[in-house]
C-alpha cells in the first residue's frame, strides 16, 4: 500500500507540474499566452499554429518551439509590425512578448528563411 500511495502523490506532483508550468507567474501581466511549434511537413517547414488570433490590446506571450529535425537547425518568427523577431534553435524553446496594439492582419514569417511558409496575426477589435 505504501507503494501505491507514493507512486500516486509522485503521479499528481508531476500532473500539477504539467497543468501549471505553462501559465503565467502571478503578477506577471499577460493576457493571452500560444505556444507555436515549428514542424516539417511534407519539405516544407512551417509554424504550426499558422493562424494566431488576439483582441486588440492584450498583452501577448508566445512560447516558440522549433521541432525541425533537419537542418539547418535554427529558424526564424518575425511579426514585423510589432517588433518582433526571434531565433529559435532546435529544442531550445524561446519566449517574445507583445502587447496588440492595433488591430488587423499581420505577417508573420520566418525571417530567416523567406521561402518558408508564413503565416499571419490576426488582431481583432475588442
């Protein structure tokens, strides 16, 4: 019995580990966080949520994750209208942060690879 129980408190500190780790730390002021994954599908290398869908004036957190197992290794996400542009190298997760402070439809590409498929930020007016 003592087996069991310590294998269910391990169970549920690493389910609580799961179910929290990706949420913003108190007082942090983040409305909205989207974890985007870069993916090869069929040669091509693309951002997987293509589409990223906000209100106008929220504050943004985008944990980016670049799953590509061939090279090269690094990859780019740019949101140029909100100064947003970042490496992401393979298996080292990396984190930007916007507030959307206009609304309408914005590109979003690797700027490292133009060739890539890009995809777009849509804002939408509150």
């Amino acid at each position: 019995m003592k087996k069991t129980l310590s294998g269910m408190s391990i169970a549920v500190a690493v389910m609580s580990l799961l179910l929290f780790s990706g949420m913003p730390a108190a007082g942090q002021n983040v409305d909205r966080e989207i974890t985007v994954i870069n993916i090869e599908f069929e040669g091509s290398k693309v951002w997987v949520p293509a589409t990223l869908v906000v209100k106008k004036g929220e504050r943004i957190r985008v944990k980016l994750i670049n799953k590509v197992k061939s090279d090269p290794n690094v990859h780019g996400f740019a949101i140029p209208d909100f100064d947003v542009k970042v490496d992401v190298y393979r298996d080292k997760p990396e984190t930007v942060e916007f507030t959307a402070d206009k609304a309408g439809v914005f590109k979003v590409w690797c700027h490292l690879h133009p060739a890539h498929i890009g995809g777009q930020l849509l804002v939408l007016e509150q």
